[in-house]
C-alpha cells in the first residue's frame, strides 16, 4: 500500500448533498412562491393606489414615503410594481398553461395517430415554428389591438408548438417502451394506456419545460407590452413602466425597479425547472 | 450530399410559401378592418369612396384571388408599401437590414466566444466553483428582460460611469463611412477611416453585449450539458485506456461530439437574437430593423409589419437549412 | 524504455487489491481482497455474475476508475513496477501501450465523429513508437491480422459504417497498436451475436499465440473463457472463491458457487436428460453493504456447514494448482454431480398428445417497416423485418425460434401478439383470424394470448404499484372487482411465481431483473391464457437467474397446460426447452423441425453454423468438437437479397442458389429453405471453402 491519492476522501455529508441537490430549487421555490402571495395581496399590501396621479410629486427620488420613488406622474413606483406582480405572472401562467395543454394535446395525438394526421400535425408545427416568435407575436398583437388578452392569444398562437413536438417525442418514446407493449397484449383499452401508462411517465420533461417556460413568457409578455402592445395604459405592468422610465437616466428607479422584478421571478423560475431537471434525470439522481 | 441540399432547397421553399399564406392571412382575416386605418372616419362614412378603395387595393375580391395577387406581387419583390414611411416596404428593409445585421454578428460572435469557453469549464470542473459561476452567469444572462438591461447599461455606462459612448451607431457629429456594404466596420475599413472605425466599434460594445446576454446563457448551458454527455460515453474511457493525454481527450475527443447540439442551437439562437434586437435597437436608438419592427408595431403600420414577418422567416428558414448542413458536417453520422 | 522482464517477474501480479464505491449509504466493496497473477503470454478469465466485481477489477488494474470508485488497498504490480505507486504521467505511458485494454461494447466504444484511421493510430504516435505514416502503414497491417478484408478502405471510414462485429476487430486492433504485454478484454464479445462471438474468440486465441501477448478475458460465460484461457478466477461479491485451469473447474468444481455457475448453463454438447430442471441456487448475491460475517455464499450454499455461517474462509490449496474458498471443500469433501439420473437415450423427449387443430397457425407473415423520410422529398425506405413466414404451434407444446440478431423474431413476436399489424399474412389463433382484425375485435381474445418481454427494467411500468400492475387486466376485462377480491388474487398470482404475496404494495425499482422477470411473467399469467409468447425472457439475466426463472417456466407450462413460443438467440437454451426449433435468417424460416432431430443433425448450413458458433464450457470437449466458424455477417434489411438469403454467406453456396429455395418437407416434420439440405457437414469433408468477405466491405 503505497502511492498518494489511495486514502478515503472526504465524503460530502448529508448537508452538503442535499443543498447540492434541492438547493437552487428551493430557492426558486421561495421566489417564485413570494411573488406569488405578493400578486395576490397586492391590493392590501400596497400602500397608494396605483393609478392615483400626483403631478406635484412627480419624479421624486426614492424616500420612506415613496420606497421606490414616483413616476413621470407622480404615481408610487412600489405600489405599482407590487400590482404589476399580478398582471406578469397572470399573463405568463396564462400562456404558458394554456399553451401546453394545446401543444401536447396535439403531440399526443400525432402520436398517438400517426400516419398522415402525425405528418399534417408536425408539418405546421414546423410551420409556426419558422417564424421567430417574439415577431409573429408583434405582428398578431398588433392585429388584434392593445391588451392583455389579445398580447395572451397572439402569444398562444406561437407558443404552443414547442410543446406539442416535446409531447410527441416523450409519447412515442413511451409507445416503444415494453411496459406499453404489455398493456397492449393485456388488452387495454387506448385510453387507459395512454392514461395511466404512457402520461405518467412522459410529464417529467413537460413539467420541466413548463417550469422554465413561465419565465420565459413572462419575459416575452413585458417585451410586448415594454413595445406599447401589452396592456392599455394606465394599468400598472412591468415591461410598460419599463418603458416608461427608459428615457429617464436621471430617474434611474423608475425603469431599473420593475426590470429587477422580471429579473428576480424569472430567475425564480429558472432555478425551480433547472432543479427540477436535475432531480427527475435519473442520471444526475444517482450521483 | 447535392441530392440532400437540393431536396433540402426544395421544402424550405414550400415552407416559405406556406409561410407567406400564414402572413396573408394574418393580414387579412384580423378584425381590424384596413380601411378605416387608411382612409380615416370622414372618408370611411362614404360607402362610395369606400367601394372605390376597396376595388383598387383588391379588397371586393375573393381571399384566393387576393392572395395570388399578393403572391404576384412578392414575386416581383413588392412587399407592399408602408403606411408610416410612404415607402415601400422592401427599400425600408434594406435600408435598415445592414445596421441589424451588423449588430447581430457581432453580438452572435460575442456569445459564441464567451459561452462555449464557459461551458467547457463548467464541464470540465464540474460541481466546482467555476461550474456555480457559470452556471449563475447563464441563469442571469437569460433571465434579464433585454430592453431593461439594455436601460441598465446605458444608464450605468454612459449615464452613470461616463465611460461608453451613447445611443446610435456613431456620435451624432461625426459622418458615416461611405456606403458599401451598410456595415460601418467593413466600410470604414474599406475607406481607411480609422476615426469611424473606432467610433462605430465603440458604439458596438454595449449593444452587443446586451444583444448577446440571453444567448450567452443559452450556449453555455447547452454547452455544458453536450459536454458532460460525451464525457460519459465509452469512447472517452477507450481514449483513457489508449494513454491518450486528458487535455487530448477533452478537446479532439469530447469537444466534437459536444458541439454537434451547440451547433443545432444556431436556428434558435438567431430567432434569440432578432427578438433580442427588436428591444436593444429600441433602447439604443439603433437604426436596425429591430427598431423599425418597433415603430411600425407601435403605429400599426401593418404592410411592413407583414414584411418584416415574412422576411425574417425565410430567413429563419435558410439558417435552419444552414444548421443543419453543418450539422452534416460535424457529424460523420448524417453525412451521405 | 523498460528493460527486457526477467523471466520470473510476472506480468501482472496482484495481491489482495481492494476497491471500493463510494456511495451516499456508505462505502461498497465491490472488489474485495482479490489476487492472482498472469505470466508472460498467459491467459487467465475471470468469471462471475454482475456486481461480483470483475469489471471494476478490470478498471481497478489499468487504474481507470472513475468517480466515486477508489482502490483502497492492496497491490498491483505489472512487470515488476507498482502500479499504484505510478504518477499519473507513468500511468499515461502505460495505458494503450504496455497495457491494453478492450471494452464490452463495440458500438459506443469508439469515436462517431472521427475517422478509424486516427483512432487506430493517435496513440501509437502519441507514446512516440511510431512516425504517423509509419502508423499509418501498422494501422492497416494490424486490420488486416484482424481479419478485415479491406483494411486501407476501413481506416479511411467513420464508425458508424461498419458493424459490430468489424468494430470489435477495430478495438482488438487499437488494443494490439502497441504490441503490449498485457490485454484487458472486459466481455468482449457479450454484445455480439453468436456467429460474430466465434469470430471474435477465434482472433483472441489467435493473438495470443502469435503475439504472446498475455491476455486477462473478463465474461460472465464459463464457455466464452473455456474457448480461450487456459486458467480462470471464479469471482462472487468482490471476491475470487476458485481459481485453477479452466478444465479442472468445468470439470470438478471445488466452490459450491462454482459449481451452480457450472450446472446452471444447458449444454448443447451434452446429450438431453429426462430431467429437464436446470441446477439453479436460490437467492442472490449479499448485499454489498452488509456482507456476511462468514462465508459469502453461505446463504445461497446447499452443502454449508456450520462453520461457514461463522467463520470467513481463506482462498486456500484445495489441490497442487487449484485454489478454492470452501471449508467443505478444504476439508476433502467433492462436490457431487448434479441433478440428471443419469442421461437418457435420444428421443426420450416428452410426448406431447397432438391436438387435431393448431393453437396457432402463420402463414406467409410479412412485416415492412417504412422509416421516416429523411426530407420532405426523398423516397421511403423500408425495414424488411419478417417476409414471409410459416408457423403451427399445437397446443401444450413449446415452440423455440432462433435466430442472430436482425432476424426479425422479436417483431414476429409482436405481430403474433398483434402489437404490431403484419402487412400481409395470415394469422389464426384457435381458428380465429387476428392478422386483419381491428383491435376491438382482438381485446377479448388477449385474454387468452400474453407476452413476457426480454428487459425486467422496461416491461413494468416504474409508476405503477406491482398489485395494481397484476390486478389491472383482470378489472380491465371484468373477470373481477377491485378491492379485496383483487387483492387475493394478487396475493395467488405472486406465490405461483414464488415471490412473497406480501410485495405487492411495492413499485417496481425495489425488486432485482429476477424477481421482475417473475412478475413479469405472473402478470401474463394473470388472465389465465393458452399461449404465452415469450420475447428473449432470460436474455438479460444472470446465468443463475436464467436457471431459475427456465425451471419456473417448466412448473408454470405443466400446472397450467401452457403453450411457449419462446423466442431466444441462445441455442443450448432452447435446445433445451423446447419441442421443436425454427431458425430464422432476414425474416425467412431456413429450418424447423422437432428439437432433438434439429440439434442431433442439422439440414440447412445455416443451423450448422450457428450451432457449432456456440461456446462450450469445456475444453475438452471443445477440441473434440467440430468447429465452424462463419465468415461475414447478414446483410442489411433494407433490401433483401435475391435468391436464397443465407447464400451470401453461404460455405456450399452454388448457382443454383440464386433462385430461392422452398421450405420444403425434407422427411415428415422435418422442413428446410435449401437446395442442398443436409450436405454441408464439415464432419465429413474438412474443407471450408473460401472465406466469404463480402458482407465485409463497409455498407
């Protein structure tokens, strides 16, 4: 026994691996889970209306009284921010869930079909797909008008693809697998095997997928509205009150508060469905 | 190969046809009715004047009809006319292609040239402090709202810290490079004017790096994700058990392979990069098609709208096409 | 750079090494107090089950361990030098140069992105013997020793054009670049079908006689090392408990352990006793965790003493050359002969009564795969899977079907079970026609007709509870309700296949391939049915296992009446187990026949072949036996050969030949596809004709 490097490493303890594992989810867990109750009590938690104009106290710099300043209006940046909470995250589970219903519904089916419904299916999937989809967004928003829900179903019309070829992948990976060939020779009913069989085992990846793409939509939705096609002033929003302050250097608050607010729920996101990813792969799990 | 590029060829037209009649149809089928948009209340109350508006842009014929017409009319490379600019929309798009595309390559060279170095590292010294930075560093890149970090900079750099020039893509004083390319780099190189050379890659930086943030983090997470997939497939324990030295292995062995789904990224991260530009031009008073995008959107300029949807998915189209003929060959595997 | 080894010094010597993993639950031993040692050109296998450590002993040696895998003790030296002591530098050096290694699976083992010729030749610039032209000149040389036909267009190919086979002979030859003294082969011909094994084997033994080069074979198979090494190390949990030659162990084991590895395989080469239950041990293998204080096969051992529950045996002399760790065999005791009553004449099969009708009856099934375009515009391909195929299985009899990898018998199974929808044929199960049916019109008829699939990691479903996995058929075709009478049958269902009733609150993770395998099986056996399609049941199982879950299916077919179409790519298997035999070749039948004519006296060359390709763990009576090994490998099934598909491959191949044969009745029960049955036979005429290279070439 000789040689260096032979001796017992140091192990990580159980501390150490857990955060290893469940850290940065957790993380996001809790912001995300904050925002959330911020959205919903904003109406109690906010200490002005969001909407009130005071062109006396326009522009004021941050204070005890305005926490994070006045806009060009004179309305209070934080009670704004806390209301704009509801709109994003509204707008973003909106999309997103409803855009996963869709596009799965469609990947199971084409899978589930195959044949020419699979190949019509997938074909304006890689349709929609050709268009980048901040701009087919832009311009069917601006077809239908300002709004958040018209802003909702322009970016539905581009969102759902993604989800319907994941769906489709994950279907026809469990189609091959022999536990569905079982329930197949044993006589169930489709249904029952795409029910309780193949559903089960394929929502992993989507719910990885919608997790990270809360943030993303979330992002997309400020973006259209930071363009003037989100909602219709005056409603408190965050990629509007972006824009609003974007001209205003000086008043650095105005712009930079509700950008950090996309930041930090995005990110929040992200952490949750990278967490999530990292403990459904088996092969990160084992290790 | 030739068989495989002309076939190739020949669905990305037929989804580019395909993608006109979406555009048309987007235009056509909204609720928004374009005739009180061009004609205004006054001229709308008048069923005459209203019949003869329509019969002149086509409007009393059927759909199919119209979309042959609209079909006639790309072919001779009319894309319309802009409400906005009273141009057409074809000459606006040239005009300002060249700023965006400028802006883009630098940005994208910019993402490729931080993210794939960073993803090597994080796989390499995996669960090290490196990987938390890097991942981190991808985690912020894209979840930053690109017109915020765009404000940021600005504010920080050229507001705040005074260090980086402002908005626009030269100083307002200064005169542009005579025009060639539309690209201020080459055509200042091209005319030996130093001044402008450094003007417009100063102007460049802060754009770039906001343009380029998001798809930073995209690349360096697929990056580290393709690597550590190739670090655990046989071959790189063979290439152990050869000898074979470790910096060997990770980069004539396990890079390759690792940057065949990088490379994949290259459709997405275009779109990432024209959705990002419509934002960082805006910011930066660029004057790119992401900013023209912008203000026709804003003034439902619907014409250029329609052209600029159409324009950059067949652009998309030819990337995609691109991407995958040098997936072809990357990957020994796909070649024929 | 070393000097020449004194004769004495072995190659490889290793004392008492010790390898560990560690995991969140806590250190694993999973090489545990190992030693042996390998002279210049000697041959030494070491077999065992998985996890008994003699991969990680493989990687253990050429110190390639990876994360969290540590060697913690012991010693190993290789020619004379520590090799735990080494830099990592001098271990660099080492690697790929003195000491080579070749992995299990050729498909993954080499780089897809790179050419051959880089592969074959970067090391041997890299440790600085060779000049890249002259490396290049030694890479083609050494394809060729291989047995490539073609070796200056190979090196110039990618790996994914050539198959298997060929890369395995392009991992030999990357593992001979250097000429090392020593070769690591962990299972090297494990993933490769029967034909393509003897091939392998072939070049191993080949090698070691002309290059002198050591070699240390790692397979769980006793034949596959018995074809090779003249010693072999039986390993069980992390230890070696046998080591001698090879002939000795197969012929007299002196480890209990050993001696089950030995009896638990059919022989193909050994006549058929009226006993047709396998030698199998129950149980498996110690937790890793919480070894035994005693022996370590004490638990499983049907001659333990007292003793052994107690006190840890040493690998001691049981006799001049043979070590063993048995104290009931250090004590002088022999372990007996296994099970058979001696061994009965030819013919003293069962007699299976004949029914009038067929259970099942096939006839001119074909299954065409059309793949994916590959653009918009370019024209469908087509898998050819089964084209064209005949079958009656009458009821209560097993019908076996054989074939290499390819040949369309998994996908046979899978429209027999109408899993998939044939593309043309007939298919009648108990006079009904299912081959059209919709599946509707089959549902009840599945009752009758169950499968058991080869992977116990894929056929259950992992979010699923084994009770409700059982009971799930049984409320789906109403033949009763959830809740307590469900339950009971549950719990009935599980001890028919000897698994405790009470796992049925289990998921499928907490149980081993065994123990699925069995629930597997009790799920088919759930509603009751006639025919039991059973798709490579025992392939991915350990070879103690196979014995086990073999003698369950016997119990299970003479309980309940059942008639096997078992389907296996392992001939002794099913020589074994089954009435009569088909072999298929590229989805055609090339022969069928009652089981004991087809083995005693095969009509077509193909079953010739694929007989003697089969490994015999006996050496003895390996080199009494006739070999033949096969050159080339099948061809694609993208396009099918004109004529009769096996000609290409052919040793009596004439042009006759290119018209296809029929399956003809060559004497009553007795069909073979060939012009010329029965008159290959290389007992009688030695010649082996010209080495047929053609499906060689890359595709």
């Amino acid at each position: 026994m000789s040689g260096a490097g032979l001796a017992l490493p140091a192990v990580p303890t159980r501390g150490q691996r857990a955060w290893r594992r469940y850290g940065l989810a957790g993380i996001g867990a809790a912001i995300v889970l904050g925002w959330l109750l911020v959205a919903l009590l904003a109406p109690w938690i906010a200490p002005y209306d969001p909407d009130f104009v005071d062109v006396a106290n326009r522009l004021r710099p941050p204070s005890a009284a305005h926490l994070l300043g006045t806009d060009a209006l004179g309305r209070d940046c934080f009670s704004r921010l806390l209301w704009g909470s509801r709109v994003s995250l509204l707008a973003g589970f909106a999309v997103v869930l409803l855009g996963a219903l869709f596009g799965t519904l469609v990947g199971m089916v084409a899978a589930y079909a195959r044949g020419w419904v699979d190949e019509a299916l997938m074909r304006l999937t890689d349709l929609v797909l050709c268009f980048p989809p901040i701009i087919l967004a832009l311009a069917i928003a601006a077809a239908l008008g300002i709004g958040t829900t018209n802003t909702v179903i322009a970016m539905l019309v581009v969102w759902w693809p993604k989800f319907a070829r994941l769906s489709r992948a994950l279907a026809l990976v469990q189609r091959g697998q022999e536990y569905v060939e079982a329930a197949v020779v044993l006589g169930l009913r489709p249904a029952r095997i795409l029910g309780r069989h193949i559903a089960p085992n394929a929502v992993g990846p989507l719910v990885v997928l919608v997790t990270l793409d809360v943030g993303n939509a979330i992002i997309t939705f400020a973006g259209l509205s930071f363009l003037g096609l989100g909602v219709v002033p005056p409603t408190a929003e965050w990629g509007a009150m972006v824009a609003e302050g974007r001209e205003l250097v000086e008043q650095w608050w105005v712009a930079t508060f509700p950008g950090l607010a996309i930041l930090t729920v995005v990110l929040g996101f992200n952490f949750l469905g990278d967490g999530l990813r990292d403990w459904l792969d088996p092969k990160a799990r084992s290790r | 190969m030739i068989r495989y590029v002309a076939s190739r060829l020949l669905g990305a037209a037929v989804m580019a046809v395909l993608a006109t009649l979406v555009v048309f149809l987007i235009a056509n089928t909204v609720p928004g009715d374009p005739v009180l948009a061009q004609l205004g209340d006054i001229a709308a109350s008048n069923p005459e004047t209203v019949r003869e508006w329509r019969a002149k842009w086509g409007l009393d014929l059927p759909l199919w009809e119209r979309y042959g017409l609209f079909l006639r009319g790309l072919l001779n490379g009319d894309l319309g006319t802009s409400i906005a600019s009273q141009r057409p929309v074809l000459e606006d798009i040239l005009q300002y292609a060249p700023a965006t595309i400028e802006l883009a390559t630098i940005a994208f060279i910019l993402a490729l040239a931080a993210g794939i170095p960073l993803g090597i590292a994080a796989a390499v010294w995996r669960d090290s402090w490196v990987d938390a930075a890097a991942r981190m560093v991808s985690l912020i890149g894209v979840s930053s709202p690109t017109f915020w970090l765009a404000f940021v900079m600005l504010a920080l750099f050229y507001g705040g810290l005074q260090i980086a020039p402002g908005p626009g893509r030269l100083d307002p004083i200064a005169f542009p490079p005579p025009d060639v390319t539309g690209l201020f780099l080459v055509d200042s190189i091209l005319a030996g004017d130093w001044e402008a050379f450094h003007d417009a890659a100063a102007h460049l930086v802060l754009p770039s790096i906001v343009l380029a943030a998001a798809t930073i983090g995209l690349i360096t997470r697929t990056t580290r994700a393709a690597m550590l997939e190739a670090m655990g497939q046989d071959y790189v324990r063979v290439s152990r058990s050869k000898g074979l030295p470790e910096r060997f292995i990770v980069l004539r062995h396990i890079l390759p392979n690792a940057l065949i789904p990088v490379v994949t990224l290259g459709g997405l991260a275009f779109a990432n990069l024209l959705a990002g530009a419509v934002m960082t031009e805006t910011v930066f008073s660029w004057p790119g098609l992401g900013r023209y995008t912008f203000r026709s959107a804003a003034a439902l300029d619907f014409p250029a709208i329609m052209g600029i949807t159409l324009v950059v998915s067949v652009s998309t189209l030819l990337v995609n096409l691109l991407v995958d003929l040098s997936y072809a060959l990357l990957d020994p595997r796909v070649r024929r | 750079m070393t000097a020449p080894p004194v004769l004495e010094v072995p190659v490889l010597e290793v004392q008492d090494l010790r390898t560990v993993f560690l995991t969140d639950a806590g250190p694993v031993r999973a090489v545990d107090g190992v030693s042996f040692r390998l002279g210049a050109g000697e041959t030494l296998g070491i077999v065992g089950e998985s996890g008994s450590g003699k991969s990680v002993t493989a990687l253990s040696l050429l110190r390639l361990l990876e994360e969290p895998a540590r060697i913690v003790g012991g010693q190993m030296r290789f020619q004379g030098r520590d090799l735990l002591a080494m830099r990592p530098e001098e271990l660099q050096a080492l690697r790929g140069d003195r000491m080579a290694m070749v992995f299990q699976d050729p498909m993954t083992g080499l780089n897809p992105v790179i050419r051959i010729l880089r592969q074959l030749t970067e090391h041997m610039v890299s440790h600085g013997h060779h000049t890249p032209a002259a490396a290049k000149h030694r890479a083609i040389t050494l394809l060729g020793r291989m047995g490539i036909t073609t070796p200056e267009r190979t090196v110039t190919g990618f790996p994914h054009e050539f198959s298997g086979g060929m890369r395995q002979r392009v991992m030999l030859a990357m593992g001979f670049a250097n000429d090392p003294a020593l070769l690591v082969a962990d299972e090297p011909t494990t993933a490769l079908d029967v034909t393509i094994q003897a091939q392998i084997l072939d070049l191993l033994r080949g090698l070691n006689r002309d290059f002198g080069t050591a070699i240390l074979l790692i397979s769980h198979d006793l034949g596959v090392i018995g074809s090779v090494c003249a010693r072999v190390a039986v390993m069980y949990a992390g230890e070696v408990v046998e080591e001698a030659a090879t002939e000795a162990v197969l012929a007299d084991p002196r480890h209990p352990y050993a001696w089950a590895l030995v009896n638990a395989v059919p022989r193909i080469d050994q006549p058929l006793g009226a006993e047709r239950r396998l030698t199998s041990i129950e149980g498996a293998p110690p937790d890793a965790l919480d070894l035994p204080t005693g022996c370590r096969f004490a638990p499983r051992c049907p001659f333990r003493i007292a003793r052994c529950e107690t006190q840890h045996p040493p690998l001691a002399e049981v006799a001049p050359g043979r070590l063993a760790r048995c104290w009931v065999t250090q004590a002088g005791a022999v372990l007996p002969k296994p099970g058979g009553t001696g061994f009965a004449e030819p013919g003293a099969e069962r007699v299976r009564p004949e029914a009038a009708a067929p259970l099942l009856s096939v006839r001119g099934l074909v299954k065409h795969f059309p793949l994916p375009r590959e653009t918009l515009f370019s024209p469908r391909r087509v898998v050819h899977a089964v084209n064209g195929v005949d079958l009656e299985v009458a009821r209560g009899e097993t019908l076996g079907i054989v074939g290499e990898s390819g040949c369309g018998k998994s996908t046979l199974a899978r429209l027999i079970t109408r899993i998939h929808t044939p593309t043309a044929g007939s298919i009648r199960f108990d006079g009904q026609e299912i081959a059209g049916a919709s599946a509707a019109a089959i549902r009840p008829l599945r009752r009758r007709m169950q499968m058991v699939f080869q992977d116990p990691y894929a056929s259950l479903n992992p979010r699923m509870r084994i009770g409700d996995t059982l009971a799930e058929p049984l409320v789906a075709h109403g033949l009763l309700r959830r809740g307590a009478e469900a339950r009971e049958r549950v719990a009935e269902l599980l001890s028919t296949v000897g698994l405790n009733p009470a796992w049925a609150a289990r998921f499928p993770h907490e149980f081993s391939g065994g123990q699925r395998q069995r629930i597997s099986i009790a799920r088919a056996l759930a509603l009751q049915p006639d025919l039991v399609v059973a798709d490579e049941p025992i392939s991915a199982l350990d070879v103690n296992i196979q014995a086990q879950i073999l003698n369950l299916m016997l119990n299970l077919q003479e309980r309940f009446g059942l008639t096997y179409l078992f389907i296996a790519h392992d001939l002794a298997v099913v020589r074994h187990l089954c009435d009569r035999v088909m072999v298929l070749y590229l989805g055609q039948v090339m022969e069928s026949a009652r089981s004991a004519d087809l083995f005693a006296r095969p009509l077509h060359p193909y079953t010739r072949v694929l007989i003697s390709a089969v490994p015999v763990p006996d050496v003895g009576a390996q080199r009494g036996r006739q070999r033949v090994v096969l050159q080339g490998e099948p061809p694609g099934t993208l396009v099918l050969p004109t004529g009769c598909p096996f000609r290409s491959r052919c040793p009596i191949a004439r042009p006759v030949c290119e018209t296809p044969p029929p399956l003809a009745e060559h004497t009553p029960g007795r069909w073979a596809a060939c012009h010329f049955p029965g008159e290959f036979d290389p007992g009688s005429s030695q010649a082996l004709p010209s080495a047929q290279a053609r499906a060689e070439s890359p595709a």
